[in-house]
C-alpha cells in the first residue's frame, strides 16, 4: 500500500536535491569579488539614518487595506461589466447590492475617520 506513495517521496527527493545542488553550485562557482560601489547603498543614494525595523504608525497599515478592498472591488467590475448583456438583470441586481454594501463600509470608514491622516 505504501508503494503507491514512492513517485510522490521520489518527486520530492529530486526536487530537493536539484535545489540544493543548485545553490551548492552557485557558492562555489560564482564569483565573490564585492567592491565598495557593490556594498554601497543603492535605493535612495544616502546612508541608512534609523533601523529597518521601525515601527509603522497603525493607519498605514489601516490605508493600505483599505486600498486593497477598494482595488479588489474594482477587480471584480470589469469582468462584471465584459459580460452585463449575458448575466441580466439577475447580474445587474447583485452588482448592485455588492457595490451597496461597499459605499456603505466606505461611508462607515470615513465617518470613523479612518482615512485621515494626521
């Protein structure tokens, strides 16, 4: 009965092997010559002034969910609106009722204060 599992432990047995001899290969060949202009800071041109693990003020995090919701709604519009004529007025109905319970969050967050930023 469990020799019906040996290609699935074979499969990972493999898969596992290719990564790691792939990574072994690229620390053994790959060339580790760093210079000072491959060590210096790259993203905004200046040295690093606090620690990268600062804490984030909770309304980022509040902003950023929030325009994942909205952009998530909008994701669901353009196929809704690609096939309008074949859903009908049942489809129509239920966009309706979906992008209601939306404007009604929003309105919630906003009278909440939630998209302030202070």
């Amino acid at each position: 009965m469990l020799g019906n599992y040996f290609p699935i432990l074979l499969f990972i047995l493999v898969g596992l092997a290719v990564g790691i001899l792939s990574m072994l290969a690229g620390w053994l060949f790959a060339p580790n010559r760093p210079d000072s202009e491959k060590l210096s800071p790259y993203e905004c041109g200046f040295e690093a002034f606090e620690d990268a693990r600062m804490k984030f003020d909770v309304r980022y995090y509040l902003i950023a969910i929030l325009f994942i919701l909205f952009d998530l709604e909008i994701a669901f519009l353009f196929p809704w609106a690609v096939v309008l004529n074949e859903i009908g007025m049942f489809g129509f109905i239920a966009m309706l009722v979906f992008l209601g319970i939306l404007v009604v969050g929003f309105a919630y967050e906003w009278m909440k204060g939630a998209l302030e930023w202070d």
